[in-house]
C-alpha cells in the first residue's frame, strides 16, 4: 500500500471506532434524537475538488466506550481509498470510485459497521459544502463555516463537525450517539 493509501485510511479510522464502540454494547439510554437516520452521501470522488492523503488517529467514543483506530485515507478525482488498523492489524478496506463501494473486513468485524455510513461520514467532513448540500433530500440541510457544519433535519441537528485546528476534528453524531475525535497527519 503506498503512503497516500495509508493516510487516506488512517482518516477514517475514527469514524470506524466510534462505530464499533456503538456497534458493540446496547445503548445505556434512548439515543438523544428519535428522527430518521442521516442520509447516506455517495459523491464522486472528483466533487472533493483535489487529493488528500492523511493518516488519521481517530478516538471513537460511544455507549461510555472509547476506543482509537489508525486509519489511512487517500482520496483523489477517481477513487476514495481507506484502510482502518487496530493494534497493527488491518481492519478493514475500502474503495469508493463514484460508483461502486468495495469493502474488505477482518472476519470479528462488526456487520453493523457499515461502509457506505463510513464513506458518508467521511464526505460529510471533508467534501465542500455545496457538493454535500446538493446531495442532500428534502428535509436536509447543511450550514458551515469555516470551523463548523451542522448536519440538520428539519430544525432538529442531527450531526455537528468541528475544526478544532487544520489537524484536529471532532465529529458529533447526535442521532445515533457516537463522537469521533479525528487528528490527521498530512502525507506527501
């Protein structure tokens, strides 16, 4: 794997252990919002307007659990590629070209840890805003600026991000109660 595939699944190694923190207890309440879930982005890989490619530690914190992941992300105008590690093993990968998601997991990885939320939340935190607005069904909005995007249906938020710094990000979702703390490391 060559470094821009590594940081571009590093990126999303925080999304991936909040969702495994989620996925593996029973709530201890009700989640905080009983609306619908997010909508699932599926924007091209070219709608992101450049390259990244990051390695990413990600703190996912859900149901009183935290957990880190390592993740590499890599993302330019073809495809979006991520791999998630854990204590140096490999998780998961995916590839995203626009129109097909390909994923491969670790066997103990949890079903209910989906891809395609994955990719979402990645878009939802690193693709332009207009793009992910125009995206979004009725009913959804997107507002941002420069150091936040809410996530809103209706009038209820459903998910926040915050740019604490250019390499620190946390991601809120509200709905089904998980937080990802994402700090990110350029690769050249």
């Amino acid at each position: 794997m060559n470094r821009a595939t590594l940081a571009s699944t590093l990126r999303f190694v925080p999304l991936l252990a909040g969702l495994l923190v989620a996925c593996a207890a029973p709530p201890a309440v009700s989640p905080p919002a009983a609306g619908r879930e997010a909508p699932l982005l599926r924007l091209s890989p070219a709608a992101l307007g450049g390259t990244l490619a990051l390695q990413q530690q990600l703190v996912v914190t859900a149901n009183g659990q935290t957990h880190r992941l390592d993740v590499l992300l890599e993302a330019d105008p073809e495809v979006v590629r991520l791999a998630i590690f854990n204590l140096g093993q490999t998780v998961a990968r995916m590839e995203w070209d626009g129109k097909r998601l390909e994923e491969t997991r670790a066997a103990w990885w949890p079903a209910a840890v989906r891809g395609e939320r994955i990719l979402s939340d990645l878009q939802l935190v690193w693709w332009p805003a207009d793009a992910v607005r125009g995206a979004l069904p009725a009913g959804w909005a997107l507002s941002a600026i420069p150091e936040l995007r809410q996530l809103t249906d209706g009038s209820e938020i459903a998910t926040v991000v915050r740019y604490l710094s250019p390499t620190l990000v946390e991601f809120d979702n509200l709905r089904a109660g998980y937080r990802l703390r994402i700090e990110s490391i350029a690769l050249n």
